[in-house]
C-alpha cells in the first residue's frame, strides 16, 4: 500500500492596489483625441521556421510579408466616424411583431431616420413574426446582389 499525503499551505495574500475604473465619459474623450492606427512600416518580419512541421518547414520563404501598406487618403478611422456615416451604411437586424407588413415597418423606419432608400431582405406576412433586415442607403447594395 501507497498513502500520498497531501499538505496544501495557505497562500499569503497580497494587498490588491485599487485600480480606477475609466468611465465611459474618460474612454470617449481618449478615443477622440488619439489616433489608433499602425503606423506603415518597410522592414520584414523576421521568422525562423527552419524547425517547424514538415509542410510548414521554410513557410517563411514561400511568402513574403511586410508590415507595409498604403494608408488610403479618404474614409475615416471608425473611432472618430459621423453618425451620418453609419446610418448611410448601416443596416437593422429587427424581430417583426405580428400585425405590421415588412413594407410598413421599412416605411417606418424610413421615416423615424429620415432617409430616401430602404430595403428589406425579404418579405414577413403581415400575421408572421421573426427577423427582418432592413438595410439603409447604401447597403441596399447588398440586397440588390443577394436577389440578382
């Protein structure tokens, strides 16, 4: 016969320093005043794969990957994006009461954001309930090649 004794010691604690929790208010202010991107870059990433699996063993000559790029001249970081832009490119996930038809509640929403194009990806009876999408403006587009 084998006895194992097992002796479990208590573990000192340690005093937690107290962190300050950054309000949303703080998180807002720092998003908008930094910028948040990667810098572009012209050297190459160093990978030693001379000790990897067979089918990965010099992956690193196969592909040549730098951390360059061309940051684009138009467009905007998202953090710092207009309202505006998003509803224009925006679509709605929405669970559909049982009364309305897909064409009022699009209808509606047309209205309550006050935009010109609305679309829907499909047709609800008007007694059925479940998700409707309803793209806005410019994400129509995807509706339109999702149909054709």
């Amino acid at each position: 016969l084998v006895f194992v004794l097992v002796v479990i010691l208590p573990k000192k604690h340690k005093k937690k320093k107290e962190r300050k929790s950054l309000q949303e208010e703080d998180v807002a202010e720092i998003q908008h005043a930094e910028e948040f991107l990667i810098k572009p870059e012209s050297k190459v990433a160093q990978l030693d794969t001379s000790q990897w699996p067979l089918l990965l063993k010099n992956f690193d000559k196969l592909n040549v990957r730098t951390t360059h790029y061309t940051p684009l001249p138009c467009g905007s970081n998202p953090l710092k994006r207009e309202i505006g832009d998003y509803i224009r490119t925006g679509f709605i996930n929405l669970d559909k009461p049982s009364n309305p038809s897909s064409h009022e509640v699009v209808a509606w929403i047309r209205r309550i954001l006050r935009v010109e194009k609305t679309g829907h990806s499909g047709t609800l009876d008007p007694k059925v309930t479940g998700c409707l999408i309803v793209c806005i403006e410019r994400a129509t587009r995807l509706m339109e090649q999702r149909a054709g």
